[in-house]
C-alpha cells in the first residue's frame, strides 16, 4: 500500500555530476518528450531521472534541482544537483533508514557510467539545502585551441573538436593574449552586461558582477608530441589545476591578485606598475620563444554568483576578437566595438616581408594597442546592445568547473 503524504520521510541528497555535453541536450529539463519535435538527445536531468527511478522507485524520489543550466554541448565537471529520496523496502514499503550518500552514488554510477556521465561525489545535506539558490559562485573555463593555417597540427586536433573551439586567426598565426587580457579588465567588477546577453534570458536584471575573469595561455610543439597524429594528453581539468592556470586575477581596488584556494591550484603573479596598471605573468611557461611553437592553448576562467544567458560565451566572443585584430604586417582599423573599419596601413608590393607566414603576435601588442581594447570592452558595456557585439562563441568548448556554496 502507497504511504500517505504525511508519512513521507525523504533524505535531501547533493550530488557533483561531470558530463560531456556533446551527448545530451543541456543538463536541465525533459527536452526528448516534449512537444512535436522531440529533441535528439536526451538531457542530463533526463538520464538522472531515470537511474534514479530504478534505484528508489520513481514514488519514492523527489524534485531533482541544478545548480546551474547549461546548453546542449557544454559539459560539466563539477555541476550540483539536489534530490529528495526516500528508502522502503521492496515488498511491503517499510520505512527504512536512509540510504549512505556513497550507496547513492555508487548504484547511480552503475548505471550512468554507459551514458557519459559520472556521479563525483555525494552528500547529505538539510531539507532546506538549494543547489540553485544557496550556490555563491560559479567558475567556467573556456578552452581555445589556436592553429596557423594549413598547420599540420590540425591533424593531432581532430579529437579535440567537441571539446574545445580550434579556430585559425584571420589576422595572423597566433591571438594576441595581451589584447585579450586588456578587453577583460574593463569586464571585471559590477556592470550591466546587456550586450553579452542573449535573448530568452530569464534573470530580473542584467546587471552582474564578475568576480574572476582570467586569461592564460600555453603553447604545444608537434615535436613534443609522441607522433604527427595525437595531441597531449592534456585535459581541461589538469590545466585549471596546474599551478599557473588558477583562478587567480586582478580584483578592482585591490593591490594585486586574488587566489583560488589550493586545492584549485594558484601561483599567477601580478605585479603592480606605476599608475595602477598590472602585468600578469606566467610563471611556467612549457615553451620558449625560440622553439618551434605549432599550437596556442588559451582558458579563459570566469566565476561569479549568477549568469545571464549565453554571457560567458559573448564575452569570449568578444575576447577572441580583440585578440584577432592585431597584425605585424598589416594594421588594420577597428573602431570601438571591435568592428572592421578598412585597412590603414598595408606591406607595399616590394617591400620585404615573409612569403607564406606571420610572426607570432601573441604578446607583443602596443600600448596603444592595449589601451584601444580597454576602450572597447567599456564602450561595449555602454551601449548596453547586444547587436553591436562580436558574435558568440561556440558551446563545444565551455566547461561549467565549480559550483561553490
């Protein structure tokens, strides 16, 4: 006999989840038995559903809550989620004690480990406990993969199409970090980011801070590698990890950088300059100038409280941008909002120059240079237009890391 409401006993469960987006249609919501034309792929909520209902009976298991909403394609390595579940016996529905978290976890990954996904960690928390509500950041990493045209690095990248955006400058071999962690700076703190939204956003206000928005990059050589065809066996989590690619960053009215805790890695180094300004250097870096460099790594790591919809991904949209519109050959004129205007200066025909390549612009953009992409990311930010911003990147290569309580 199915007990009353009122005899209903359930424990509150959070519990980690990492996925590969590639598989599913978002994390939230039932999008493959909705409406006339079901979605492709199911949703990670979906999937959770459904394990969960084989491990406790579909009655016996409650609201299942995220943290954060993420799009079909971008994965997760550590999204939270809460789940209500109550524990009786098969036969006669005997209320029984509540399951240990690693059972939960353990049955769920039985079943979930086949679908790409995996429970990382699990948890009894109070009945009051909201994975959405009670969470206070939320960190994302951005993974660019940077190749000169007709590189043969494209062959060693071909598995790392769903799980990064491999993109070729227009411009040059290389996006210039330095422009890029100019156009952050201005992004940093409490604004209305209106232009980096996009439309269906649910919030109340488009008015966020962020609280972390850093930039960092390394590079690969073809001969570091174990043969022509494979890429390192890098992945996103060991270089969020890995002493230089922390979550470290310029905080506005601070006096240097602000560290992620050790378990997250750190080790950035901000140093101060006359006027305020701050230099961020890499400690580490695995290559040098004078070796053969074939492949740009670029994060970009974002944390604050809450998001508008699609932010993160506009504003590497915009980053990437600023980081293309530099050339050492040819310098061409972009106004404010980072928009092609012409060309003011071109290599006359004559001229010495390099025949088939460029030099590698990556860090060795002016000051002038520098200050033009700081007035663009506020310029940006006043005109309060989405219409007026670089389009967004792509999903494939966002990663939802953290969700911090």
């Amino acid at each position: 006999m199915r007990p009353t409401v009122a005899a209903r006993v359930f424990q509150r469960y959070a519990l980690s989840v990492q996925y590969n987006g590639k598989f599913f249609c978002g994390s939230s919501g039932h999008p493959s038995t909705m409406g006339k034309h079901p979605a492709k792929h199911p949703s990670v909520q979906e999937e959770v559903e459904a394990a969960l209902h084989k491990f406790a009976r579909k009655t016996n298991v409650g609201d299942l809550q995220f943290s954060s909403r993420t799009d079909r394609g971008v994965h997760a390595l550590g999204n939270t989620f809460h789940v209500d579940i109550e524990r009786r016996s098969g036969k006669d529905q005997t209320l029984l004690a509540p399951h240990e978290p690693v059972t939960v976890q353990r049955a769920l990954n039985s079943m979930l480990a086949p679908k790409g996904l995996c429970i990382t960690s699990a948890s009894t928390v109070p009945s009051t406990f909201h994975a959405r509500f009670d969470a206070q950041h939320r960190t994302y990493m951005y993974r660019l993969l940077v190749l000169p045209r007709a590189s043969a690095a494209w062959r060693g990248c071909l598995f790392e199409q769903d799980k990064s955006w491999i993109i070729s400058p227009k411009n040059s071999h290389y996006l210039n970090v330095d422009l890029m962690k100019a156009a952050a700076r201005p992004l940093l703190g409490t604004h209305n980011f209106s232009s980096f939204q996009n439309a269906g956003c649910q919030s109340r206000t488009s008015v966020k801070t962020l609280d972390v928005l850093d930039v960092r990059e390394r590079r690969w050589s073809m001969q570091s590698l174990p043969n022509d065809l494979t890429c390192p066996n890098f992945t996103p989590f060991d270089f969020f990890q890995s002493s230089t690619m922390g979550l470290n960053s310029y905080i506005p009215g601070s006096s240097g950088v602000i560290s992620a805790p050790a378990s997250l890695g750190g080790g950035a180094v901000g140093v101060e300059e006359e006027g305020g300004g701050h230099v961020f250097t890499n400690t580490n870096s695995l290559m040098t100038r004078e070796q053969e460099i074939s492949v740009q790594e670029i994060i970009i790591t974002v944390r604050a409280r809450s998001f508008l919809y699609n932010q993160v991904r506009n504003i590497v949209g915009f980053l990437v941008n600023q980081g293309d519109r530099y050339d050492a050959r040819v310098m061409k004129h972009y106004d404010l909002v980072g928009q092609y205007v012409g060309e003011v200066e071109e290599v006359k025909e004559g001229e010495e120059g390099e025949e088939e390549t460029q030099e590698d612009t990556s860090s060795d953009a002016s000051v002038d240079d520098i200050l033009e992409s700081e007035r663009a990311a506020t310029t940006l930010l006043e005109r309060m237009d989405r219409d007026v911003a670089p389009a967004k990147a792509p999903a494939r290569g966002l990663y939802l890391m953290h969700v911090g309580y």
